[in-house]
C-alpha cells in the first residue's frame, strides 16, 4: 500500500489538496514514494501557517532521501510524516497499531458518528483489494467523506495475480458512481506495470496443470504474460444519500424481481457500460502521467 508522488502532485493540480487544515483520511496507513526534495518543499511552505525554518528544510531533504522508490535511505516514509509536516489533518484507519492510526476492521466496523461525513478526502491507494467484505470497505469510505469531498480510488484492475483477493472491473467505480451522486471528476488507467505468468503466481497442487482437464492451457499462458494495470477513480460526494449497491442484470434476459430490485439503483441498472465510459472519458487527466509501480 503506497502512494507515489505523482499522485499527490495531481490531486494538488486539481485544487483537492490546495486548502490548509484540510482532513485526510488514509484507507490503511500508506508508504509515500519519491518525493522531489523541491517540490516537497514547495507542497510544504503552501499548506503551513510559517515556513518552520531550517529544521523544516532539513526535515524535507530526508524525507526525501528515505522516499526514493524501491528503497531508500533508512526506513521508508509514512504519508502520515509528510502530512504532518503540511500542518494537514491526517488519520488512517489500518488494523495495525502505530501513529495517526485509529484500528479498524474494514471487513467489520461502522464509521463512527464523530467521524461520518468530516473528511474532504479519503484516499483508497491499493487497500480494499485486500479486504474481503467489500459491501462493507466501500460503505465506510462513503461514510467519512463529506458532501463536496473526494474520494480516490488505485487498485488493481489487469494483472497483479495473488496480490490480493480482489482485482476490478472498471464498472466497479463507474456504476458506484451513479448509485450514490458521485461525480467521476477522473478516470484512468496506469500501466502496464510488468507482467506476470499465472504458472508462477497461481500456485497449486500439480494436478492444476493436468492437460486432461477442460481448456487446461498451460502452454498458452506460458506464452501470454498477463499484465499488470491500476485503476484510478477520483470520485467527488455530491449529496447526502446512503450507500447504495448497484445489482449486474448485464447476462439476464430480463428485468429482476421488483421487490429485491428495490434496495438497488434499479433505474439505471441496464445502462451500458460503454455509455458510462464515453462519459467518463472527458474527466481522463490530458497530461499522461508516468507509471509508478507498487
């Protein structure tokens, strides 16, 4: 679970991370990769009441030393430290004790009250993959955010086999989005980020690549790397509504039930994919961002 530091930058560009005091709200208490000792600096001096002085330069260079991707310096930075540093609200909800942290079952817990709708963005970077109740993982995050607030979405959508338990099909955030009065502010996909054999990664008793059994391909994947990509979803709250679920009828042959349909976003349930794509396209980020890998 980590952040690169483009992704700061960009979510900066789009104003999200311009106002001071501003409440973040870490899904799993992130690592921050290669932060450019200047930029950093400048992100800093933006967001703090004073320039802290010499100490606060110094506190940079080293951040900076230790955040160069894959290893740098010493122990690896906490997103936690650089928001610090900003002056910037921070807390993460991880199932690991440690500083900014407040322990947290995502598979389990309900947001608190003190803590529904107060936060202006909550960052999901490579956490809910690894969370079996997903209904619960994505309930929560809507729950903290508040009305005008963003959330941001990096997880696995190609690729990344045995990473975790789950890997995304863009629909995933594009019908959440219409369900719940989201606005995609942007969608896009990073990658490819290397490449994996299911051979290597599937692992299993031997009898997984017995030729006898139906379609058992081992050959053509052997030959057929998978690649890796991440989804990204930057995702803005626009209203007060509950979490609500969307129901896939896409292989139906017919309209479901009225009264199950009913606890779901039912009028939009047999909207194309492709439709919701084309809309979604406009909000793509026009400068490619280089790739970070995980």
């Amino acid at each position: 679970m980590a952040i690169g530091w483009i992704y700061l930058k960009y979510l900066h560009s789009r104003g999200i991370l311009s106002k001071r005091n501003m409440k973040i709200l870490d899904i799993g208490c992130q690592n921050l990769f290669s932060i450019p000792e200047d930029e950093g600096l400048s992100f800093v001096l933006e967001h703090r009441v004073d320039d802290g002085g010499e100490q606060v330069r110094d506190a940079i260079r080293q951040l900076a030393a230790r955040s160069t991707w894959p290893r740098g310096i010493g122990e690896p930075v906490y997103f936690f430290e650089f928001a610090t540093l900003c002056g910037l609200d921070y807390l993460a909800y991880d199932i690991f004790p440690g500083e900014k942290i407040k322990i947290f079952d995502l598979n389990r817990d309900s947001v608190p009250e003190h803590h529904r709708g107060r936060f202006d963005c909550v960052f999901n970077f490579g956490t809910t993959e690894h969370v079996f109740n997903q209904f619960n993982a994505f309930k929560v995050i809507h729950d903290l955010t508040r009305v005008g607030g963003h959330m941001f979405h990096q997880v696995p959508t190609a690729g990344y086999i045995n990473h975790g338990y789950w890997v995304y099909s863009p629909r995933v955030f594009l019908e959440l989005a219409q369900a719940n009065n989201y606005e995609v502010s942007a969608f896009w996909i990073t990658g490819p980020q290397g490449t994996s054999l299911i051979e290597n990664e599937a692992r299993a008793p031997a009898l997984v690549w017995d030729d006898s059994l139906p379609e058992n391909a081992r050959l053509g994947w052997q030959q057929n790397p998978v690649p890796n990509a991440l989804i990204n979803a930057l995702l803005l709250k626009k209203g007060r509504e509950e979490f609500r679920l969307v129901l896939d009828t896409t292989t139906s042959n017919k309209a479901p039930e009225p009264a199950l349909a009913g606890g779901y976003d039912t009028p939009r349930l047999h909207r194309s994919p492709a439709v919701m794509l084309r809309k979604a396209r406009r909000f793509i980020p026009r400068v490619r961002l280089s790739a970070i890998r995980r």
